[in-house]
C-alpha cells in the first residue's frame, strides 16, 4: 500500500513547502519509505533539501514534458532517507507547454505509475496556482493535505480550491479526497491566530490535524541550510511540530 498526497494551496507563503519538506522527513524518521515531488518551478522544496536546482539534467519538468523517466529523476538523499524529485525554473512554461500535450492532466500520475509502490508516502509540494501542474498533481493524488496560515483572509481562496478539488474529482480522479487541513504559523499571543483556528475548525471539522504548526523562526532558517528542521534544530517547536504531524498522519492513514 502506499498513498500519494498532494500538498495543495493556491496561495503562496502558506506553508507547503515547509510542510511537504519536514512531513517528508519525520515521515522518513518513522521508518516510511518517502518520496518528495517538487512541481514548483521556484524549486523551493528541491533547494530546502539542499539539492542545487541549476542544472539538473533531469527534473519534474524532463518528467512532464519530455516523458523522461522518473527513475532517472529521484536523487535519493542518504542522510535523509528521503527520496526527491527535483524541480527545476524550466518548468515555468511547462504550464503553457502541457496545454496542448495528450492526456496533459495525467502526465504525473503516469509517470509516477510505476514506481508507486516503492514507496509509503509520495508527497506533492504544488505551485502556488490552481493551473496544470497542481491539477496534474491532484489527478496524480489519492488524497490532499491543505496547509491554512493563520493569518487574515486565512479562508478566502479554499472555495477555489475546494471547487477545483471537486471538478478534479468528477471529471479526472473519482477516488480524491481531502487527507487533512493542518494550520501553519500559528501565533499564540494573538487573538487572530486563535479566531482562525476555530474558523478552519468549523468549516473543515475532523478534517483539520490536531497538531498545530507554530510561527517558528527556526522553520524559516532551516531552508537555506538545505536541512529540514528536525536536522537543523531538532529541540525547535517547528521540529516537535513537524514530528507529531507526521504521527498523525501516519494514525490517519494507515499506512
Ligand atoms: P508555500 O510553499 O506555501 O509558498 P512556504 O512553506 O515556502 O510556503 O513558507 C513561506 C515562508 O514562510 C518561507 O520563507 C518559510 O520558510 C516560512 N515559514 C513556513 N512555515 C513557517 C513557520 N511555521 N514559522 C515560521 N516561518 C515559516
Ligand atoms: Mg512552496
């Protein structure tokens, strides 16, 4: 059994990447065997894994367009146990390349086709666009974590979002469904904070984690290291965040 999640919001700065890279990891630390996917052309989640995005020969974008093998693609990091497939500033136009291309909504999901079941988890980290390169990854899915900010307008864009979900559903991928709602930068000295969590709560019910990501500067450091948190500052909030989500998952899951 393994699960392909796609890490989705079409907003930027909510967390995706950050979740997509120490879920990926505390993931891994619980003995699953993880593969990361980066289909962000900015390749935040490829750097914050400290692979360097300039130059690779092969990457999300060779995948998409150019129906290279995802074998060639997957750098598997040792000291990590993670798997990634690396993205690359290329696949900026991949979005306008796919348009015209055959079966252009399933090109993930075929590609990913056959090495799936190497594989526990397959995490998604999307763009911050509803365009094709975040529909390819929720026909790619079996199911959808949404990370939600804990900031103002926290909820405006999920009506979007659940509405692409539900087309994505209908018309590409029947079996989709929402894996979980997990808040991110989480301040506890504000009232605001705590008003959205009970907004996301009432709205998305038992679907929102009970583990809550606290704003932790740490987390934002640990990119530019090319480490994920809990190598970086493994007694950080950020770390014992991303550790307990990952358990949580894991619960959820079953697998
Ligand atoms: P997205 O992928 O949705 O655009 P990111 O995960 O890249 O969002 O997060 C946006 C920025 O906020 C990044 O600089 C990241 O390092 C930082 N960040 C993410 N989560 C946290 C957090 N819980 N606390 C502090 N900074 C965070
Ligand atoms: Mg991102």
């Amino acid at each position: 059994m393994s699960k392909v999640i796609a890490i989705a919001n079409q907003k930027g700065g909510v967390g995706k990447t950050t979740t997509a890279i120490n879920l990926g990891y505390s993931l891994a630390v619980l003995g699953k065997k993880v593969l990361c996917v980066d289909i962000d052309p900015q390749s935040n989640m490829t750097s914050g894994f400290g692979i360097n995005p300039v130059s690779l020969e092969h990457t999300t974008y060779t995948v998409l367009i150019e129906e290279d093998d995802i074998k060639n693609a997957i750098v598997f990091l040792k000291e990590m146990n993670v798997s990634v497939v690396p993205s690359s500033i290329q696949l900026a136009g991949a979005e306008i390349e796919l348009v015209p291309m055959i079966s252009r909504e399933f090109r993930l999901k075929n590609a990913l086709k056959d090495i799936k079941e190497e594989f526990d988890y397959i995490l998604i980290d999307c763009p911050p666009s509803l365009g094709l390169l975040t529909i390819n990854a929720l026909t790619a899915a079996d199911s959808v974590i949404v990370p939600i900010q804990c900031e103002y307008y926290a909820l405006e864009g999920l009506t979007q979002l659940m509405n692409t979900i539900n087309l994505v559903k209908k018309s590409l991928n029947p079996n989709l469904e929402i894996e979980g709602v997990v808040l991110t930068m989480f301040n506890a000295r504000t009232n605001l904070s705590i008003q959205v969590v009970d907004e996301v709560k009432k709205f998305f019910k038992d679907k929102v984690y009970r583990t809550i990501i606290p704003r932790n500067v740490r987390l934002g450091e640990a990119p530019s290291f090319g480490k994920p948190i809990s190598l970086y500052d493994p007694t950080s909030k950020g770390a014992e965040a991303y550790e307990e989500l990952a358990q949580e998952v894991v619960e959820r899951a079953k697998i």
